[in-house]
C-alpha cells in the first residue's frame, strides 16, 4: 500500500448561517454590507485529516457532528468557511439513497443519467450498463419506473452506478444500510477490491461493518476530530462515550 | 392591473379592426404567443428551479447553472414546434414564406441569450427566497398586455411605445413579426441594441448566478 495522500484536510472549518426568517436571506444578500442578518452556526471546526491512496476510512460520530458536512466539501459541492483542503483523483459520492433520480423514469434511464452525472461518456455508459443491472441485480424492476421502487431497490441500483463510475475515490454516507443481507455481502466485497485500486472514505453507524472493513476509523465530534486511528481502539472509545451519554 | 387594462383596451383594441384580415391579424398574436409564451413559462420556472433539483444541487457533484441551460433548450423546443405549427398555418391560408424566414436563427440566439439570463437571475433569487415564485405571477400577466402580444407597437400613441420599447419581449416579438409576416429585416440598429442588451443581460445572469452558487448550497 502506497502511502500518497490523497485526500488532505487543513483545519477545514464551516459556519452555516442561521436566519430567524425565512426573507432574512435575500435581505442579506441586498444589504448585507452594511448589517449581518443571520447568526453564525460552526458545524466544522479546525478539521485535520490525510487519507491515504487505497485506504478505508470509517467516518463516525453522533447525528449532527458534522459528518455529512465534510462529505460535502469534500466533494466540492459546498465551500469551507476557512481552512483548504485537496483531493486527488475523481470522486463517486453516494450522498443520499436516489439523489437525482426521476421517479417518472426507468431504472435503466436513471442508471444512465446518474452516470453521465458521474462524469461517464455515453460511450462508457453503453459499455457499463449492463454491469449496473447486473450489480443492482432487481431483475425486471430495472426497467419500471423509480417511483415504483423500494428504499433498499433505490440503493442497490445508486451503489450499483457509482460501482462502476471508474472512480477514484468512493465516498458514501450512509446509503449501504438498507439493503438486505445478500447486498450487504456484495457491497463489502466490491469495497474489499475497489480498495485495491482506489480510496474509500465512508460515513456508517453500523459500527461492526466499519470494523470490519477499515483500515482506519476517524470519530468526528462537534465539528472536530476527537480520535482518529486503528478501528479497534476508535470504536471502542466511541461506543463507550455513546454509552455515557 | 386597471391601468395596463385600460391603456391596451381603449387604445389599442378599437385600432385592431382597421385594416388587417382576421388570418393576419391571428398570425400575429401567435406570433407575440409563442415568443411570450416562450418567455412567460420560464419566468415562472426559474424560481423553482432549484428546488426542484434540490437533490442535484446538494448530494451530487453536478454543475447546477446547466439547470437553466435544459430549462432554457425545453422551452425552445416546445417554441420551435408552436413556430413549424405557424409555418404550416402561413402555407395553408396562402400567407406565404417570405424570404426573410432566414433570418430567424439570428433572432432567436440573442432571444436565447436573454432568456438564458433571466433564468439565471431568478434561479438564484428563488433559491434565496421562495416568494419570488409567487411574485412572478402578479408580475407575468401585468408583463403580457405590457408586451405587444395582442397589438403592434406603431399602433400606439408615441408617448406610450415609447415606454413599451423598453421591454425587450415586446422588441423581439415586433422583429419577429417583420420578419415572418411582413417579409422584411428588422432595423438594423435597433436589432443590434436589442443584441447587445439581450448579452449583457446574460452576462450579468451568469455572473449573478456564478458569484452565489456557493452560498445557494447552504440556503436551499
């Protein structure tokens, strides 16, 4: 395993703004020079982390840590307040079950667009698609419209698309954990081999599937990172500060 | 309200019989529709936008100001068929193809342009606040009897057009009409304004758009 950082955060901080009303943003856009409207809110503060090339990383921490936050910039979907950060290589995110996806439209057609979302070529999308419908594996469902379909069917064919995005890195928040057993399975094994090739950085509360499969666990509390190292010791400490609370 | 009433029906309608058969007179407010239309759907739109695409804009990497770009190409589409749907209508009563149809990409890149611009505009601001929505229509049918849908600009009194001149929908239905129903190019000069405030209207979209599509991530 190479030791090359791909990933490097550098006290990356992030403030939401807080508005009492709802029209206090569009006020603040007109004349926020001269009056602040909102109320600063820090989710992030001072983070500092390197993942490594072929890394696992376990993302973890209470609801409103932060997780899906640095997710976020780490994606360059939201911007840092202060701090920098870098990521080398491309990105396939599974932020959310089905972001993007038409429920008016098939399996298929979605698989099509969430990939040339993904930065494919229609090209590499003919040529992989039969690979996601087989990945997804929801038989004749794949070509019924979304709308039709269940949570655990959205995310087999969301983790199905970014499977086979050719991406560098893997970030995923949450997503795996409504898919049923034989999923589960498939998923871990497909995260076992991408991390042969590429970085995977996951945010998960099933803190026996992070064991398992991380090199490395990051606990993320109150916007910093409170531990940071072997599985193991981090989530024991997790889970015994869980159980105080 | 009242007022853009009673200006467009006192002045304009009782000028309407004069001089016009019922096919041209039709053609030309199916003129002025189709390029109101065209605008009016997207004005309501924009503000929307967005939100509608909220899962776009905040679970996956994907550039959101391309939103406008399919919002903007959907509506010309549905434009572009109401026009073949015209074409058929001029061949069919005998109103001709005049020579100067050629001219049509010339008008609509601009008009696209300016419409390009304002969905920008107004997709920004509706992210912000979602009363915009509901502003634009109060805004949009003041906006349509402001806009020579119904009537042509040289009917009107000088000191009115004169005013009316200033909304570009109305500049660009009226070249429109020269040069689809009356067979001849629009003044030149005036055309070359409209352009290059139609850019500079899509520039200062973009722009807008551009410099708060990070703060709307946080906002939607």
């Amino acid at each position: 395993m190479s030791s090359e950082p791909i990933i490097v955060s550098q006290g990356v901080g992030k403030a939401f703004q807080l508005y009492a009303h709802q029209n206090d943003q569009l006020k603040q856009i007109l004349f926020g020079l001269w009056k602040q409207f909102y109320k600063e809110k820090w989710v992030l503060n001072d983070v500092c982390f390197t993942v490594s090339k072929g890394e696992r990383v376990g993302l973890i921490g209470r609801n409103g840590a932060g997780k899906t936050t640095l997710l976020q910039i780490l994606c360059g979907i939201t911007r840092p307040t202060r701090g920098a950060f870098s990521v080398k290589g491309r990105i396939a995110p599974i932020l959310a079950l089905g972001s993007g996806f038409d429920g008016l439209l098939t399996g298929r057609e979605n698989a099509r667009i969430g990939a040339a979302i993904l930065g494919l070529s229609r090209r590499d999308v003919d040529a992989c698609i039969e690979d996601i419908a087989a990945f997804a594996d929801i038989g004749p469902s794949f070509e019924q419209p979304m709308r039709t379909y269940s949570s655990g069917m959205l995310a087999r064919v969301a983790f199905a698309i970014c499977a086979h995005a050719k991406a560098d890195i893997l970030i995923v928040d949450e997503a795996l954990s409504v898919g049923d057993e034989a999923f589960q399975k498939k998923c871990e094994t497909f995260i076992a081999n991408f991390a042969k090739a590429g970085t995977i950085l996951m945010v998960s509360h099933d803190l026996d599937f992070l064991r398992a499969l991380c090199d490395r666990v990051i606990w993320l509390d109150n916007g910093v990172v409170r531990l940071s190292g072997e599985p193991a010791t981090v989530l024991d400490a997790y889970r015994a500060a869980m159980a105080e609370s | 309200m009242m007022l853009t009433y009673t200006v467009v029906f006192s002045v304009t309608v009782p000028q309407l019989a004069a001089g016009k058969s019922v096919t041209q007179y039709a053609s030309g407010i199916f003129i002025g529709l189709i390029v109101f239309n065209l605008f009016s759907e997207l004005a309501y739109r924009a503000p929307m936008l967005l939100h509608e695409h909220v899962n776009f804009v905040k679970k996956s990497i994907f550039p959101s100001e391309t939103i406008a770009w399919t919002a903007t190409i959907r509506a010309f589409t549905y434009g572009g068929i109401a026009f073949l749907v015209f074409l058929a209508f001029q061949l069919v009563t005998g109103g001709g193809l005049h020579w100067s149809l050629l001219f049509t990409p010339f008008l609509v890149a601009p008009f696209a342009l300016l419409i390009l611009g304002v969905v920008w505009f107004f997709m920004a601001l509706g992210a912000f606040t979602r009363d915009v929505a509901h502003i634009m229509a109060s805004i949009v049918p003041i906006l349509m009897f402001a806009t020579p849908v119904f009537y042509s600009l040289d009917q009107l009194p000088p000191h009115i057009a004169f005013w009316l001149r200033l909304n570009l929908i109305g500049d660009y239905i009226e070249m429109f009409r020269a040069i689809t129903l009356d067979g001849r190019l629009p003044n030149l000069f005036g055309y070359a304004l409209v352009v290059v405030i139609s850019y500079a209207v899509f520039w200062f979209g973009y722009q807008f758009f551009m410099r708060y599509k990070s703060v709307i991530v946080d906002v939607i």
